[in-house]
C-alpha cells in the first residue's frame, strides 16, 4: 500500500486529517503533519523523514501539500530529490485526499500522481455548475425520448 503524507501550514494537516476520519475513518500509512508558526523548516524536515518512515511500506509515498511553492511542498519536494518512491502532490482539498486514500490499493505511485489531479480539479466546482449540468443532463435525456 502506498503510505500518505498530508502536510500544510498551519493547523492544514491536522484538521484535514480529522475531517477524513470523521468521513473515511482511520486510515493506515497515513501522517498528518502540520506546519505552525513556530516550527522551524529543519523541525519539518525531521518530521517528514520520521513519517517517511513510519508509512512507507516498501511501495512508495506521496506527499499532499497545501501550497505550491510553501515550505511543505519545498521541503517534500527536496526529500523526493533525495530519495526514490516519492511524489508530490500539492492542492491538496478534501475530495482529493479522502478519494486517494480510499483508492491507493490499486495504484502506481505515478498513477496515483495522475489520479490525484484529477480527483483535485473535480473536487472544485460551484453550485451554479452543478445545476447547470444537471440541467443539461436531463434535457440529453428528455431529447432522446
């Protein structure tokens, strides 16, 4: 099983985490690491590599980060450099994570990359586009009668 990093400034990781608990349930070769104020970039390195660690299986990790150029997906994406069998993964939402823990039994690491953008960009819509489509949904079906 592929294990998970979920990383973000703040309390980011940790309140993901909660939701996908309270969603999903308890996850394994899943961390949750969170990026305080007063948490020094070498501090979040040796955190990171403490749950490289403990999550890794032997079939790769993934890092979901917050924010593309911040100091988690900086500092994931320097480990990655420095190690085989990591990705990362940044814009991170709920969607995107709790889809991708569920999924990851049956995936490549470079599968589950691709799947996650995927999951990401659909998690991001609005209620007018949700209507819109339904909209359009049932006129297809309404036409074809």
């Amino acid at each position: 099983m592929i294990g998970v990093i979920l990383s973000g400034h703040g309390g980011f990781a940790s309140g993901i985490s909660q939701a996908l608990t309270q969603v999903i349930g308890e996850q394994p070769q899943f961390a949750a690491i969170d990026f305080p104020e007063s948490m020094t970039t070498a501090q979040l390195d040796n955190a990171m590599r403490m749950a490289l660690e403990s999550v890794d299986s032997g079939e790769g990790v993934v890092f979901l980060t917050d924010l593309l150029g911040g100091t988690p997906f900086r500092t994931a994406s320097l480990l990655s450099q420095q190690m085989a069998n990591i990705e990362v993964v940044t814009g991170t939402n709920l969607q995107m994570a709790a889809e991708m823990l569920l999924e990851r039994d049956e995936l490549s690491l470079t599968e589950f990359r691709e799947q996650a953008l995927v999951c990401g960009h659909r998690g991001i819509t609005s209620l007018h586009a949700q209507l819109e489509e339904k909209q359009r949904e049932e006129a297809e079906v309404g036409d074809g009668i």
